[in-house]
C-alpha cells in the first residue's frame, strides 16, 4: 500500500534538483512476503519526459531518489510517477522553486 510522498525542486547552477520520497513498502523474497517494489519511475518537466528508470526490489523501503535536470526555470512544473509489479501507482508535482 502507497503512501503520500514528499518532493521538492530547485533551481541552481543551470540545473533543477529534484528530491522526492516515495512510501512504498519494497518487500523482498528475504521478507517472507509477497514481493511488492517499485519498478518504473519516470521524470516529467512541464509535461516532457526528461527521465525514465526501472529499478528493482534492492532498494529500501521508503526510498529517496534525487534527479538532476540540465537547465530549467522557477515555476516550471515537475512531476514524478512510479509504477510497481501489482500494477499501483502514485505521482505527485511541484512547481521549482
């Protein structure tokens, strides 16, 4: 079950920093539970895909992914979404700051 997640983004040095938390339980085999990870996450700056990745069960429950993205502006719209093996999904966006 996804929780809330928490982002932010900021201008500096010509690139947008984006850091987002993401509540997802990430079981493991070695949990003796089902496994339930994230497996796609994907970056959108005003719409525009500008990252796409595909990770696996070995990261941490609750992760904190950080994106760099060349150039950017205040104001623009940043988005985040993820998709795990069961199908769930989340996303959330924020404006740079």
């Amino acid at each position: 079950m996804a929780g809330p997640m928490k982002m932010r983004a900021t201008l500096g040095g010509g690139f947008t920093d984006v850091r987002v938390l993401m509540t997802h339980p990430m079981t493991t085999a070695q949990s003796g539970q089902p496994l339930h990870f994230i497996q796609n996450i994907t970056v959108k700056q005003n719409g525009k895909t500008v990252i796409e990745a595909q990770i696996s069960q070995a990261v941490s429950r609750n992760p904190v992914f950080t994106f760099r993205i060349q150039g950017g502006a205040k104001g623009d719209k940043i988005e985040v979404s993820w998709l795990d093996n069961k199908g769930e999904t989340n996303s959330i966006e924020t404006a740079v700051a």
